[in-house]
C-alpha cells in the first residue's frame, strides 16, 4: 500500500515509542532532508532521492531535518 506523508517532527522525544507494525517497508524521500532511527541500526542521514527497505517489525521513525517539512513515499507489503 503506498501513501504520501509529510514529516513534521524535529526530534526523537516527539514520538512516544517505536512505530512498529507488521510487513516489509519501502521508503523514499521526495524532497527535504530526513533522520532515520531504527531499533537496531545506526540512525540514517537521508536527502530527496535516497530510499530504504526495512522489516517494519522493526521499531522506526523519522524526523525532518531540514527547514522545511519533508515529503516522502511510503510502500508498505504485508
């Protein structure tokens, strides 16, 4: 299921816990600068281009970097 969002957190203590559910997680950035942060991996410096695939079992989330808000591209597959 793929679906546009926008990121408007600017830091880690902004979420509460992990976003976790189940499936597989392609993620692409369409314009901005992000900080990926996952459970188990060192966090990610991505910019407008740059993509991920990730179990989403896995905890995740992302903050916006840059000035802006950023704009990215979700695909998820159960």
């Amino acid at each position: 299921m793929p679906f546009k969002s926008t990121v408007r957190a600017r830091t880690f203590e902004e979420y509460s816990d992990w976003v976790r559910h189940d499936g597989e997680e392609f993620l692409l950035i369409l314009s901005g600068q992000v900080m990926f942060f996952s459970e188990f991996y060192e966090p990610m410096s991505m910019s407008e281009g740059d993509s991920v695939y990730y179990d989403a079992n896995m905890g995740h989330m992302l903050i916006s970097t840059s000035d802006e808000d950023a704009h990215i591209l979700w695909v998820t597959a159960k």
